[in-house]
C-alpha cells in the first residue's frame, strides 16, 4: 500500500518478513568484512567479501550502478563520513577508523546497514564516537517503537532522541545534510530521517513504516564537503568520522529490526515485536 500524497509505502507483516530476509544478507555481509578488516587489507578486499557473500545468497548488492556507484559497498575511512569508493590502492593502516556500508536485494526487497570498525590498535577516543553513534542509533530506533506502540509517535522522535543521546555523550558534530530514509522495494524512499530536531513533528509513526536509521557523527565540526568524485564525502575540518545504520520495520506492537539477527531484542527487549521469531 502506497500512500500518494506523501509517497510512504507501507508493508504488509508479510513483506516485512521478505525485507528481513534481505537484511540477513546485509548483516552476514557486514559480519564477514568486520572479519576481515586489519592493517593491510584494502577497502576493494572488503569489497570483493561483501560482493561474494551477498550473491552466494542469492541476493543482488543495492549498491553496485545505483546512480553509477561502481562497488558493493561504501568504505569511508578516516575523515571521510559517507560514500567512500572501495579501491584496491586504499590500504588500511593501523589506527585506522573505517565505516562499511552495506546493502542487498533480494527478491525485490531491499536490507541497508552499516558499521564502524576500528583497524588493529585504535584510539580509545575513536572507538567512543563510534560507540556513542551506534547508541545513538539505538535509542532513536527504541523512540519509534515507543511511539508506534502507544500510537503518538512522530517521525522527529527518532531525531530528537538521536541527536540527545549524542549530545549527552559528548562534543561530537553531528551531520548535517544527511541521514536516514525510507526503504522497501527502493533502497532510498521517503521520509528522511534527520540526525537532530525537535520532537513530534513529521509524519506519524504507524505499522508497515520501514526506515533506514544512519546517524554519522564527527570529533570536530560537522561541516562536510562532497569530493570530486562525485560520491566521496568527507569532513571540512579533517576530523574522524563514525556512521552506522539498521533497517527496522514498525509493526503494531512495537518494531523489528531487520538487519539484526535477533531483531534487536538484544538492544531494546519488549519494544522488539512479539512476531520475532
């Protein structure tokens, strides 16, 4: 079911399961280059890992062509956010901060997520902001299944509560600009999903509402600047940058996450719908 006037499209319990599917994929994937990282592995080497196990899957990687993108993944290391271009001639090094994005299709439905990995020895500082982002992550993912589940819920909860848990951790910038989105059968649907904002605005929280949730957070300013590329994005100031992201799907009784194994029981308990296998 599509709503017009808005472009949201709502999925069925049954779809959802299919888009869980997808998100097995994606996570298997990111599991298998989380492995394989470490000082000397290039980004093209995770690549080439992520490529060959979602199409062992039987899966299609959502991102090789999309727009022209020519990989699997996106690997940004360093002081680049988002969008970095795999390349065999990007060795990783020791200290290295790299975040792997990562999505599939599989029959016709969509999984994105994203981690962000320390290479070898890294800064504690590092590993923080990385961890602050996945619990930001968290904690706007938790905001929705609140507000679906009591049925006030408003699409800048999960903004507001993202930009408050990063903002209690520490002096971090958060991104402007970009964030999370809608997706189903397209990786990229509306609504999207800002890193910050005031609560109860935006459209409402309802059942069959599937959302990519990507915070991406900075040591420095959160000003950031496109390479020449075209796709590279990467900090103004040269700070590091952390980013993360799960797919989640609200249900009536709460939400499912579906690029995690257990749903993302472990993480948010009872707000984990009763469906969960």
């Amino acid at each position: 079911m599509r709503r017009q006037e808005l472009d949201i499209q709502l999925k069925t319990p049954e779809q959802i399961e299919l888009m869980r599917a997808a998100g097995l994929v994606v996570f298997a994937a990111l599991e298998a280059m989380r492995a394989a990282v470490a000082p000397g592995v290039s980004t093209g080497d995770l690549d080439a890992v992520a490529e060959k196990v979602i199409r062992d899957a039987g899966a299609v990687p959502s991102f090789k062509g999309y727009h022209g993108f020519p990989a699997s993944i996106c690997a940004s290391v360093n002081e680049q956010v988002v969008h970095g271009i795999p390349s065999t001639d990007q060795v990783l090094r020791e200290g290295d901060l790299v975040s792997l994005d990562c999505g599939a299709v599989l029959e016709g439905w969509h999984g994105d997520s994203a981690i962000t990995v320390g290479v070898g020895e890294t800064a504690p500082a590092l590993l923080k902001m990385a961890e602050v982002a996945e619990d930001a992550m968290w904690a706007g993912i938790a905001a929705a299944a609140r507000g679906v589940a009591n049925g006030r819920g408003r699409l800048t909860d999960i903004s507001f509560n993202i930009e408050k848990t990063i903002r209690k951790a520490g002096r971090y910038g958060i991104v402007d600009g970009y964030g999370g989105h809608g997706i189903g059968t397209e990786m990229h649907q509306d609504p999207h999903v800002l890193n910050h904002g005031k609560p109860g605005r935006g459209i409402r929280l309802e059942p069959g509402l599937a959302l990519a949730i990507e915070p991406m957070i900075t040591l420095g300013s959160p000003r950031t600047a496109e390479l020449s590329d075209g796709w590279t994005v990467v900090t103004r100031d040269g700070s590091r940058a952390a980013h993360v992201e799960h797919t989640m799907a609200l249900m009536a009784d709460g939400v499912w996450v579906t690029t995690a194994p257990d749903g993302g029981r472990a993480r948010l308990g009872d707000l984990v719908t009763a469906r969960q296998p």
